[in-house]
C-alpha cells in the first residue's frame, strides 16, 4: 500500500499540472543545473532473503523471539543532473546520485540479538530525453521522456550485535553499468527557473560483490563476498537496486 501512494501521488500531480499547460519551452542551446531529492522503491532480494533466514534459524528452529524485522523496500535518494538542448525537442543530460536503503533482524531469547545492514549507491551517467509538447492551457510546462546509462559503485555493511559478545562486521563492495528509463515535467516559474516531477525506472543487478571485512571469516577479503542461504550453506550475495523512483527537484536554465 505505501508503494502505491509513493507512485500514485506524483502522476496524480503530472495530470494536474498537465492539465493547464499549452506548449513546451524551447531547450535549444539551453544549459540546466538542478537538484532532486525522492525515494526509490527497491526490493533487494539477496538481502532481504537473509532477513528471512536468520528469523528461520533463531525464532522458528532455536525458539528466539522476533522483536522487529524490516525489509530493505527503498530509502531517500538524490540526484543532480546537467543538461543541454541539443535541438528545440532533444536534451541530452548527466546525472550523478546516492541511494540508500537499509532493513533489520532483532529478537530475544538467551541472548539478545540484532542484525542490521544496509545498502548504499553512488551513481554517475549520461542520456537523452525527448521534450513534447502538451496541448492547453496557459503555463509553461515541458514533458520529457528518456533514457540512459549509469555506472554504480555499491556499497553493502551488515552489523551483528550480541549481548555477552563483541560486535561483527561484515562489509562488501561492487560496481556495475546500470540503465533507466523515466519522464517527467518541468514547470517554469520564471524563464530561468523550473520545478520538476521526475519518474525514473532503474535497471541494475549486481550478481555479485567483493569482501572489503568479514568478522565471520566466510569470505576472504578480495574474495566474492558470501552469506548464509540455509544453516551449514553460504552463495553469493546479490544485489538488485531495479527499481521505481520518484523525485521533486529545482533547475535554473542558462542560455
């Protein structure tokens, strides 16, 4: 439910402000330089399996019981971004972000125990968008559409805590060349300023990752980074940051 809302507000906002708009601003020879803030939906599944497993293992076969649990579905994330108007209807842009996310495992029985970890990403890339045109009304909206690419450099830390014992660490690191698709509309207060709805869907699965610490001694460092899939098994960890993510942001135009 809180997915929904997350997606369905924004478009509802794109109608709204679509409706009383009349045509595009031309972007030729225009520079922009604006900032966004959103959230981005994700479902990481390799890191929420684990979740999962440790409840197996410590509340259903040891008898511990869940205190809290939280899946890794999306956190905060920002964008800034560059562009150019190649031609009054093609902007080409550069991005650059972070993205965040972070879940839990915590339940008491002889001991207290905690799991924590997070997910974190910068990302830099390049890509194109079409402006259209949007048919009445009396401000000045563009409505763009587009696509690229993105190199990401992920970044994965998991904490273990237990009362009577030193706390463990492990953490991970991988990169990848990541794509996105998305549009959105930029509503011109001013000819220099605009406010900005952006719907951007990523495309990014990291198969696997490096050992940068393992307190638990599975993976070496430099090594793929492993995690338990059952009680005496480990795999790779997999990271996938494919998701839905929505931005409100500011860009002031040159040119």
């Amino acid at each position: 439910m809180r997915r929904a809302w997350i997606v369905m507000v924004p478009i509802g906002l794109l109608m709204l402000i679509g409706a009383s708009c009349n045509a595009a601003k031309d972007v030729k020879g225009e520079f922009g330089i604006g900032g966004n803030v959103g959230y981005a939906l994700m479902d990481i599944k390799g890191v929420n399996d684990f979740i999962n497993l440790n409840e197996d293992i410590f509340t259903n076969l040891f008898g511990y019981t869940t205190e809290s649990k939280d899946y890794h579905t999306g956190g905060i994330s920002y964008r800034g971004e560059i562009s150019y108007g190649v031609t009054s209807s093609v902007v080409l842009t550069g991005t650059l972000g972070s993205l965040v996310s972070t879940g839990w495992y915590a339940a008491t029985g002889p001991t207290d125990i905690r799991f924590d970890d997070s997910v974190s990403a910068t990302f830099f890339g390049a890509g194109l968008s079409v402006v259209g045109v949007l048919p009445t009304g009396g401000q000045t909206v563009n409505l763009s559409f587009g696509g690229g690419a993105d190199y990401y450099r992920v970044n994965y830390r998991m904490l273990h805590t237990e009362t009577g014992n030193p706390d463990q660490e492990r953490i991970a690191e991988g990169s990848k060349i990541g794509y996105h698709l998305g549009g959105g509309l930029a509503w011109y207060l001013t000819d220099n300023i605009s406010l900005g709805i952006d719907v951007i869907y990523r495309i990014m699965r990291l198969p696997q990752l490096t050992t940068v610490k393992d307190d638990w001694g599975l993976s070496g460092v430099g090594e793929p980074f492993q995690v338990y899939s059952g009680l005496f098994t480990t795999k790779n960890l997999e990271i996938d940051l494919s998701g839905l993510g929505v931005y409100l942001g500011i860009c002031f135009h040159l040119g």
